[in-house]
C-alpha cells in the first residue's frame, strides 16, 4: 500500500500579546500574535506530522485560517513519497492553479495560506528524513535546488543556469562550513529592547543586557515622534556604547520625502539600517529613500509579498539589507528564489523574525544560505525577539548572541499540544478567562 | 430614533462559464466567473440596501466571502447617515486597522473584500441620494471628493493641495459634459470576439459584427502560442480593416525578454495596446517592456493591488493606459485616488471589465472621471464583455459602441433576486444539476 496524506487540520491560535504592548509599533499599537495553524497527517506507520502556520496579529486569523483549509484537496490523498520528492511540482500546482491565482495573484491571504501549507510540507519532508529543514536543503544538489525554483517574471534578473552557476560556486567548503556553523551557530540580533510601548528606564535597561548577552546589534521601532525617536535613540546610543550598531525600524510609517527627513533627523546616532522606512509596495519610493539617506542603509522585507517585488528592489538598488520572512511567501521554495536573487545581486540577508515561531523557522534559511547558497555570515544577522518561544516542542537557543543551529528533525514548527488547546480563538481558555477587548 | 445599518449578509454566488470557454485567456483556460457578494441592510424605513461585490474566477470565493463576511463589526451597528456621510472616515478605518492590514497590507482577499463593502456603501448612499453613483460623485465638492482620499504613500506624487487643483480645473464645463454624456454616453470597446477558446471563423465572425455594432476598438487575447497570435491577429486586422484599433492582451503571460520579443511579432498588426505584459507587481519590468516595444504601448491594472503600484507605474512611464478595476483596489475611494492620479500623470483611464458586474460598476467611474477629473473622454474606452449582464436589474446599455449612462439611482450591482437562489453555490440549482468538474 502507498502511504498517502490523509488530512489537512487547521487551528485559530493566539496570544493575548496586547496586554503587555510587546510587539507595539508605530504602525501595530496593540498585537495580538496569532498563527493560522496547519498541522498535515498521513497515514505512514511513522505517525510523522507536517506542522506549518501564517503569522498574523489577531483579527483576520480566522480569514487565513479558512484560506488555508481551502487548500485540502490540493494535498490530502496525495501519494507521500512522490509528494514530498516533488515540491517544486506541488508548489507550482497551487501558486498558479488558475482560479485560486486570482485571489493574488501571488500576494496576501491566499499566498500565505500556501506558505502554511508549503512550510508544513517540508517540517514533514524534514522529519521524515530525519534532519533539520537547514541540513536537509544544504544537502540537496544544486540542480535538485534549482528544480524547486519558479522563475517565472525573474528571468530578467536570474536565469536557471545563472542559479546553479551560483549553488556550485558554494559547493566547496560546506563541510567545513557546516563544522563552524555547528560549533559556533549564527549570529543574531536583538528587537527585545526596542518596542515603542516601553519606557525609557526599560529601554536602557534592556539595551545593556542585550550588549551583556552577547549581541552585536540591536533594533528600535521608530516613527510615532520624531522627539521620542531622537530621546530614545540617545538613550539606547549611550547604553550600548560607539560600536553596537543600532537598527531603526519605522514599519512602514512615513511617506518617501517624510522618510528622508524623519532618518536624516537620526542620522548623528549612527544608525545602521532603517527597516521599512515607507509602504512594502513602494519601490520606487525605497530607492529614492536609499539615494537620500546613504550611508544610513535601507532594509525591507518582511511585508514584501513575493519574489517580483524583491527582485524590483534589488534591480533598483533600493535596498541594502533584504529581510525576507519565512511565512508571507510561499513558503521555503520562494525564499530559495529570493536567497539565489540576494546572491545574484550581493545583498546580505538578515531575516525577519519574532511573531510566533518566525524567528524557529528563519534560522533554517539563513543556515541554508551559509551552508549552500551566499556560503557567507558577513554582514549577516537574524532578528531575534524574545517572544512565545516557550510554546515550541523545539524553540530556538540563542548562546551569546548567536542562533545554536537546531539538529532535530523538521522546521522547528510544531506548537506544543498544550498551546493548542489553552490559546485556540475564541474558545479556549486563555480567551474564555480574559476580558474582550 | 437614529437609523442604523443592521446587516452584512454574504452570498458565494458561482456562474460555470468554464462550460462554455467564455473568458478563456492564456492564464486562465476555464474561469468560473464569481461574485463574492454581500448586501448591507438598514432599519431605515426606506427600506433601501447596499449591494457590491468583489469578482473572482471560482475556487476560492468562499474565501473572499468569509473575508467579507468578518468586516460585519466595521459596519453593522453604525448610524446610517454619519457613516454614509464620512465614507472616507469609513474606508480609512477598516484599511488601517492595525490587525487586518496584516493580512495585505492593502492588497490581496482582504482587500478586495474592504472593496466590495465600500462600494456597497456607496450603493447604498445613492440609492438614498436618488442618483446614480457618478452623477452623485460629480455632484460633490473638489473638498468632499479630497476628504476621499487617503493620500498615505502618495505625497511624492500627489498632494491633496494638486488633487484640489486638478478638481477645480474640471468644475467649468460640468453642465455642457453633463448634457453630452447624457445625449452619446461613453466610448466603450469590446472583448468579446477575442477570447482564446474561439475557433478562427467564430473570432472572424464577432471581429465584424463588433465593428457593425459601432465598436472602433476591439481586443485579442495573446499569449498561448506565438504562431497562433500572428494568424488570430491577421484574421482579425482582415476583418475589422485598418481603422479599427485591435488591443491585445497576454493577461501576465510572460516574462520581460518574452514579452519583448513577442510584441514585436506581432507589431505589423498594429496592436494599440499591449495589456498585462508580465506580472502585475513587476513596474519595472513594464517600464523596460514599454521602452522596447513602443509605438506600441503598455496598457494594465486590473491585477494591480492598490494605488501604490499605480503611482510607481505612472512615475517609471510604464503604462499608456491605466486599467482600474472596480473591484480589487478598495473599492470607490481609492479608485478617485487612482484617478487622480492618473489626471496628474495624464494617462488616459480605460477601466478593466467583463467577469460578473464590472462593467456595471466601472461605467461610473469612467463617467465621473468625465464629469470632474480628466473632463475629457479623449482616447478613453471602457472595456465591454457581453457576459452576464442579464443577472443585474440595471444591466449596462451599449448604443453603437457606447456605454449608456445609467440613470438608476445606485451603482448598477444588484444582482436578480433569482440569480442569488439559483447560481449560490454548491448548492444552488444550477450547481446541483451540474456534474462536478
């Protein structure tokens, strides 16, 4: 008998992240981290689960949740083996199924939904053989890679043969990349101190035991009041001394010329990057931005929707950093594409993270991409934030800064069953016990 | 006692065009045409309700329905004439509110679905106001229509000091535009001989009867074989002779290189327009398309998800012709936003149609684009697909080549009584007694 895929089941997951104003920023004053959950069963006498989520901030959970059942009949009573050998195959199928396309096409609910789904998929593929989602991709041939990629509307900026002229350039030293990457993980940076519900005593207190804790940069939200931003800014200057560099983060706040003033306001702190200084659409805008404000660098990424618009940005020169998100595109194919495009055009990518379980999946790409595509940390950092990791079966382990590259099998994506249970929406008892808002 | 909006009802309305090849193009082969639909009541005594609508091509709309389904809370409850009163308040609080913008932001099934619930807002306003909805637009003040607007992401641009410049340069002539659009209606132009299902003497066949109807442009879809486009062209150009103006349309087929290459295949044809060269998203792959290809222009935006793509379209000279849709952008605000910027570029807008009820509702924006944006019709056509139609209560008119304006209070989207019953889907009549695909 050919073991199958035998269920697609959904969860509505959140935190009531809002009474803390953890996560608050100028443009998310009160979130409520959520995960659309999907959890993929077989009917493998291994028992293996395939655990994937949409992160969201609270209302909506229920849309992306519904989109990501939607996606059933495109997995459930597939083969398992032929499935998982072929998810570039799989990915195609439900990106450009023709009807659903139009929800997009390629964008918004529909395209995270298959995120969920996709990134399920490889926790599956992952468990199944036994190796963490990094190792597993890292161990892959360059042509098994590029066969994973769609490079429809990336022709212009990176060809097949162009990919794997770049995957076998990184193919020497991954052993010992690998050892290093065991040994000493990978560097990460810390937003824990810079949320814009916090006040100043808290701020100062946190930036200097980030620097204690080891990392080498850090992150404030911006972009409420200028005043704020250049107190706040001094304070956290002072705290964390001349060489921790400091990243600003705006979350889409400003228009373009407002962007310009508002950074060049900052720019006696020293910052490294301003994150998300205008609309995620607006490339145009990021690279006008860029050419203003330089040597103060542009990032952007984590709402970008999809490899067309990352590509823009880096044919324009419109950002230094490339922040790609493990959830909003499709999931672990597009992020291939968009680490190849980064490579192609020399631009390191430092993730974004935090949310529920972003910053467990992220560490996967970013230790792929050392391992086997950019072959480089330089210049490279994954945002780490301090949140709900504790709700993992295997969360992140940050030592002295860096991310401890995770060796269990999978994504690092499954929810404990507990968590399940307590903070499913609306009815379980987290929600049930708290006040509505 | 104050009236009051009571009711958000959702119905996942499917008609199975796929049976017939109707709209069949080089990316979507077997469109079921679908509205997601929604109907807001009142307890006002004159019983009116706002209808509208986003269209989708089938698998899926249960999703946008549930999408529209959870902006009930952003409506129901509210004071019927402060809200029908301050719709750009409205609008502004259900795109940015910090939780549900996650899920764009600004693009994709939630905001399509803030699309359909604005422009039955304004349905609903004009059936109460006795006009129709251009007629009620134009009637406003260059301050109201400003009020509108929600100028986030457009300042480098447009600001609302030039959006009130390029109003009151359209208040003189009204009355005269008035009385002409009323004695001709609006140039309208005709996708129906082109579909790519259509066998050559049935495309030869609707070529000729468009141009006996009083057509002089009609379009082709493109994109599936290249030799196919050159014989479908020569059989078209043939039929329509040299006057007639033949648009074609590859519907994102193709990638840069290609669409180059293949436009100019087909250049000897004289195509006026090429429409939806590559992806939606990608500007500045447009811009370099229409660089190369020109006399030939670039026409597109039915898939472009919010007014920030349109600006960097306008501003890169990527489009002749901005293509608005009804339905995807946030519905009647934003589609001013888009008009107004468009009269500030001075890009003719030549609205995306056809599916279920876009014709309906785009013939009003073009006519109030007429009235008191752009004050010209000059080398302006709104799409015209004959499908449909018959479900609506005010179906559109088209009187030798023209859209008739409509003079049904309202913004033409209700749908028929029956055709709610009958086409629900899966368990309507029509979808019980249809084998399953």
């Amino acid at each position: 008998m050919t073991a199958r895929i035998t269920s697609l089941r959904t969860y509505d997951i959140r935190f009531p992240t809002s009474q803390e104003l953890d996560g608050s920023d100028a443009m998310n004053p009160d979130p409520d981290y959520s995960a659309a959950y999907v959890i993929i069963g077989t009917d493998h006498p291994d028992r293996h689960e395939g655990h994937g989520f949409a992160f969201t901030i609270g209302r909506g959970n229920d849309i992306q949740t519904t989109a990501i059942s939607a996606l059933e009949p495109y997995v459930v009573g597939r083969p398992l083996q032929a499935t998982l050998d072929d998810l570039g195959g799989v990915w195609r199928e439900m990106v450009h199924d023709s009807q659903l396309r139009w929800l997009g096409p390629e964008k918004g609910v529909m395209h995270m939904a298959i995120s969920a789904v996709v990134n399920a998929l490889w926790d599956l593929r992952a468990k199944r053989a036994g190796k963490p989602v990094w190792k597993l991709l890292a161990d892959l041939t360059p042509e098994e890679l590029v066969d994973l990629v769609d490079f429809r509307y990336l022709s212009d900026a990176l060809t097949p043969g162009e990919a794997l002229d770049i995957l076998r350039r990184a193919e020497p030293g991954k052993v010992e990349r690998e050892a290093y990457l065991l040994d000493h993980g990978y560097p990460g940076y810390t937003t824990t101190p810079g949320w814009l519900g916090y006040d100043d005593a808290k701020l100062a207190r946190l930036c200097k035991e980030a620097v204690a804790d080891g990392f080498t940069q850090i992150k404030l939200k911006v972009g409420a009041d200028v005043a704020d931003d250049v107190r706040r800014l001094a304070i956290a200057r002072e705290a964390v001394g001349p060489t921790v560099r400091i990243a600003v983060d705006a979350n889409q706040r400003w228009d373009v010329g407002q962007a310009i003033a508002w950074v060049r306001e900052l720019a006696r702190f020293d910052p490294w990057w301003v994150e998300e200084p205008t609309s995620p659409d607006d490339v145009l805008g990021h690279a006008t931005i860029a050419r203003a404000i330089s040597p103060v660098r542009v990032a952007t990424g984590e709402h970008v929707q999809n490899r067309v618009v990352f590509k823009q940005l880096l044919q324009s020169g419109a950002i230094s950093y490339l922040q790609l998100d493990a959830a909003r595109v499709a999931g672990v194919n597009e992020n291939v594409a968009i680490l190849l495009l980064a490579a192609k055009f020399g631009v390191p990518v430092c993730p974004h993270a935090g949310g529920v379980g972003l910053c467990e999946l992220v560490q996967h790409l970013s230790m792929f991409d050392y391992m086997a595509v950019s072959g480089s940390m330089e210049n490279r950092v994954i945002e780490f934030v301090d949140h709900l990791h504790e709700h993992f079966v295997h969360p992140v382990v940050i030592r002295n800064g860096n991310y401890v590259a995770p060796t269990s099998p999978g994504f690092s994506a499954t929810l404990r069953r507990r968590t399940l249970v307590d903070y499913a929406y609306p009815d379980g008892p987290v929600w049930t016990e708290v006040p509505a808002a």
